[in-house]
C-alpha cells in the first residue's frame, strides 16, 4: 500500500496540523516551538558527539598507557642487556689495553703451575691477582706456591685458603685460593 501525494486524500493528522499552524494567532507559537525543539536536537547531538568523542579519547588513553607500560618494560629489559653488554666490552677493553703485559702474566702463571693443578680463574683485585683452582692434594698446592715464587711477572704468593673437596673418584682433590702481587709494583 503506497500513498501517493497528488492524488490521495491528506492523512488526518496533517491535515489538522496544517489548520492549527495556518491560524494567524498560532504561527508565532509554532515557530517558537519548532525553533526550541530544532536548538534541543542541536544541542542533544553535540553533547552526544562530545561524549562519544571524549570517550575515543579516553580508551585511546588507556591504550596508550597499556603499550607504554609494556614498552617500558620491555625497554628496562633491553636497557638491562646493554648494560651487562657494557660492561663486557669495558672488560674486553682493558684486558685489549694491557695487551702483551696481561698475556705474558697469564703464560707466566700457567708456565708455573705443576700438572697437578688446574685453574678454574684468574681475577684482579686490589691484593694483586687471585687464583682460584683445584690440584691432586696439599703437596700439589704446595708445589704450585713454591714454583710461583720463580715466576718472572708475579711475586709474593700467599696461599688464602685450601680445603679438601670431598669427590668420590679423586680422594686427595682440593681446592684452593692463592693471592699474586705484581712484580713490577
């Protein structure tokens, strides 16, 4: 069912519509109340957009401050690698800076020490240089102190500790600490 404008009969409600707003005493009236419900509606829509766009602002806020904080966190990871990074290039650097000295102390303590016994490190401190290592019983670690005190680079050895490891496969296994000054101080 269509209705169609030319030919149909005016739909009642329109009609008395039309009557009311075409009395001269009405107009005024009419334009007024057409007017407040027009500025309602303009009003209505632009409280509706700016509630609808303060709310856009608000979840891309929260979303910006969720990628910030896993960023953070990644870059506090990222931040952490760089520094352990740092510090083993500022270690490669000064073992690179003492050059043919550092590598002929090395050679020197290793060229000293009896086959009995093995290095587990060689570290710098304010002492002069720690070794740490393991030998086959105290005569071991006794051979490595007295053949230290030959060597051309380092002097003064001073055993710090020595203890008995208890391995099944080597009864007479020790550890031990021993502290080197440098002979050119």
């Amino acid at each position: 069912m269509r209705f169609d404008y030319l030919h149909d009969p005016e739909i009642g409600a329109i009609a008395k519509l039309r009557r009311i707003a075409a009395a001269p005493e009405m107009r005024a009236p009419s334009l007024v109340l057409l007017l407040v419900v027009v500025v309602e509606l303009a009003i209505g829509g632009m409280l509706n957009y700016r509630c609808s766009l303060g709310r856009a602002q608000q979840l891309a806020a929260e979303r910006m401050e969720r990628v910030t904080a896993s960023r953070l966190q990644q870059l506090k990871i990222d931040t952490s690698r760089v520094e352990r990074m740092l510090a083993l290039d500022a270690r490669i650097h000064r073992i690179r800076g003492s050059g043919a000295a550092e590598a002929a102390r090395v050679l020197d303590i290793a060229n000293h020490l009896p086959a009995s016994v093995w290095l587990r490190s060689i570290t710098d401190s304010d002492k002069g240089e720690v070794l740490v290592g393991r030998a086959e019983g105290l005569t071991s670690v006794g051979d490595a102190v007295r053949e230290m005190m030959s060597a051309s680079t380092v002097a003064s050895p001073q055993l710090m500790e020595a203890r008995s490891l208890d391995v099944k496969a080597m009864p007479n296994l020790m550890s031990f600490q021993m502290t080197l000054a440098d002979r050119s101080k």
